[in-house]
C-alpha cells in the first residue's frame, strides 16, 4: 500500500488525521484516513518482536509476526505476545517434519523388503537351476551307462546267433560225414560179404595160367591197395576230424574276433557320443560360469542387505530419537497447556482487578496521557504508597461537586491537545 507516494512500513504511529512513515509525515485525507484506520485499526504486520511490541505500547494497535507471534495492544499482562520458544506453530512444524521423515523412512524399508524377496526368488531358482542340472547330468550319465549296456547286449546276441548258425552248420557237416561214413560202413559190410562168398569158392581151377601168373601177381598189389585204401580212410577220418575242429576253431576264435574288429569298428559311432559328451562338458562349463556369476551377484547382494541393515538400524535409533523427540515435545506441550491454564487464571484475576481499577477511575475521571508514562517506570510498592497517600489527599476534596472537576479536567486537556496541534503546525510550517 502506498500513501503520499511512500510505502507503509511496519512501523506506523497515526496521529489525529496524520500518518509518520519512516520519520515522515504525511497529510491524510478523510477518506485515505478511513482506509488506514479501517486497516489497521485491527491488526498491523511487524517485522519482529520488538519493532510489535514497540508499535502495541506506543500507538494501542494489535500486532503479529511474520513467525505467528503475537502482541495485544492490551499489554503483555492481558493477551501479549507469545515466547517464539514456545510457539505451537513451530511444534507442529517440527512434528509434521519428523512425521514425513518417518514415513519416508518406511517407504525405503519397504523397498528393501521388496528388494529381499527378489533376492531371496533369485536364489531359490538359481538352486532350482543348479537342481536341475544336476538331474540333467545324471540323466546323461545313466542314458550313455545304459546306451553302452544295449550295444553290449546286442552285441552279445549277434555273437550267439553267429555261434549258433555256426554250430548248426558243423552239425550238418558231421551228419553229412556221418551219412558218408555209415555209407562206407555199408559198402565195407557189403564188399565183405562178397569176400567171404568169393573166399568160399576156389577160384583157381577156373583159371588159366596165365590168370593163375596175373592173379599170383595181382594179390599182393590188393593186399597193397587194400592198406592203402585203409590208410586213406584213416586219413580221410582225421581229415574231416581236423576239418570239423579247424571249423570250430573258426566259429569260436577267429569269428568271434571277426565280431570283436566289426564291434570296434561300429564302436565309432561312439565318436558321436564323445561329440555330445564334449558338448555336456561345454555346457557344465557354462553353467558353473552361471553358477560363479549368481555367487558374486550373492555376495554383492549379502553386501548390499548388511549395508542397507546398518541403514536400517541407523533409521530405526533415529525414529526412536525422534519419538523421544516427539515425547519430550508432548510433555512441553501439556507443560505448556497447565502453565498456559494457570496464565489464564491468573488474567482472568488481573482482568478483575482491572476492571475495579478501571471503574475506580471512571469515578477518579479521565487522567492524561502523560500519567501512563510518568508512573510507567514506578515499582508497584511504590505506586501503592502513592495510591494510599492519593486516596488521603482525595479524602480532603470529598466536598467538591464531581461534575465541575470533570469539566476542568476536560477543558485541561483539550488545551493541552490544541497546544500540541500548534506545536505541530508549526514546526509543519517550518
């Protein structure tokens, strides 16, 4: 607000129809003078405490702070101002404050609550994982025991069908020999019954001598051919008995080990095997480089709660701190509240006497505006002895007519005021 082209500051005394801003004085008029008291005939803004007071006890305008504090133009004694130590305003700022820390401080708890669970999930499917692959391994190591069983098996089946096949054509083979065999048994049995009906009947008296000279001949060459023919049995016989056994020679030895090279030689597909077993290997090593990672994210995560639970426990001693903070302000303010309680008791008294002393000065009648200062100073010992000896001297004028004192007593001090507007004029005018 501006008057007389100045700004209105705090400090502002009104007299009569005239305003000092700022050690200036500026003429109002009626209806600027309206406005300013309309203003601040209630309540005026100070900048502090002092500048409140000074304006309530020298101009009777009711003040307050920036900081809420406030200055009655009654006097401290009957609503004045308040101690800014004990300002309410400034408790519940302090309470509101350490009721956002506290809530901020437990939304951070919950973040790492939350921040646990995850880890805590991290963990139960990274064993999960390491579970599994476990399983997995011991899955393959069963598959390639049992793969390699089968091909055993297999193996073995092949081989004794090989031998039986084998055995089945040696025994057709002697069944042949024997067949051969009981056929020359035969033929013996039936060139030795002829023999034995030639050698019944004489043979020579057939012949001629020159039959009789070939025959003579021929019969040790028969003998001949007949051991001959024996020894070719005989070594017939021990032929096809090494045959049959150089046979199963075969069958047993060397065609088993003819099945041995083709079981080594279908062994190479055992090289598909290894390739799978390299491959297991490449992703046992990549998983436990899985494994090492998630032991280190672990550990950083251990790091990380054993931090955060310091901090925690830090955030936990502060909050009780700040309860017992917020205890002790509590106990201020019911401390507060009793002496607040006793203050209001004890002005509800002084307003009492207050209002005694005000109506024994309505019957005194209106006293100068000088007396508040002259007595201000004064000890109240002192004022009561002046009261007594006032009340004495008063005693002497019970006689005078009250009404004529009143009018003296007017006609005194608009004097006095007419003499102050004309030492104002004048010293306006210079």
């Amino acid at each position: 607000m501006e008057v007389g082209d100045e700004l209105v500051r705090c400090e502002v005394c009104l007299r009569g129809n005239k305003i000092l801003v700022g050690g200036w004085v500026h003429n109002l008029l009626g209806k600027e003078y309206e406005v300013l008291v309309e203003v601040f005939g209630r309540t005026v803004i100070c900048r502090d405490i002092d500048v409140a007071t000074r304006v309530a006890r020298t101009d009777g305008l009711d003040c307050i702070t920036l900081e809420g504090d406030q200055v009655s133009k009654k006097g401290g004694m009957t609503g004045g101002f308040y101690d800014y130590r004990r300002s309410k305003l400034k408790f519940m700022n302090i309470i509101m404050q350490n009721t956002m820390s506290i809530n901020k401080k437990e939304e951070e708890l919950k973040g790492i609550g939350l921040e646990l669970q995850n880890i805590l999930f991290l963990l139960q499917l990274e064993q999960k994982i390491t579970a599994f692959v476990t399983e997995q391994q011991q899955l393959d190591a069963k598959r390639v025991l049992d793969k390699s069983v089968l091909e055993q098996h297999k193996q073995d089946i092949a081989n004794a069908n090989k031998q039986k096949q084998y055995t089945s054509k040696a025994l057709e083979n002697k069944r042949k020999s024997l067949a051969d065999v009981q056929m020359q048994i035969d033929q013996l049995r039936a060139s030795m019954a002829m023999k034995r009906a030639e050698m019944g009947t004489e043979l020579i008296d057939h012949l001629t001598p020159e039959e009789k000279d070939l025959l003579s001949r021929l019969n040790p060459e028969i003998t001949d051919l007949k051991e001959q023919l024996i020894n070719c049995r005989s070594d017939r016989i021990e032929t096809e008995s090494r045959k049959a056994e150089l046979e199963t020679n075969l069958t047993t030895n060397l065609k088993r080990q003819k099945q041995e090279l083709e079981a080594i030689i279908s062994a190479a597909e055992a090289d598909a095997l290894l390739d799978e077993a390299e491959s297991k290997r490449q992703e046992l090593m990549d998983a436990n480089l899985l494994v090492e990672d998630a032991t280190q994210q672990l550990k950083r995560v251990s790091d990380r709660i054993d931090e955060l639970t310091k901090q925690l426990r830090g955030i936990k001693d502060e909050k009780n701190n700040l309860k017992g903070l917020e205890d002790a302000y509590e106990r201020t303010l019911q401390d507060e509240a009793k002496e607040l309680e006793q203050l209001l008791s004890k002005r509800s008294n002084l307003l009492a006497k207050q209002e005694e002393y005000s109506k024994k000065i309505r019957e005194l009648g209106p006293l100068s505006s000088d007396a508040f200062e002259t007595y201000k100073r004064k000890q109240i010992k002192e004022l009561q002895k002046m009261l007594h000896r006032c009340n004495e001297q008063l005693q002497q004028f019970s006689h005078v007519n009250k009404k004529a004192l009143d009018q003296y007593v007017n006609f005194t001090e608009q004097r006095e005021e007419l003499q102050k507007r004309q030492a104002e004029l004048d010293s306006g005018d210079e």
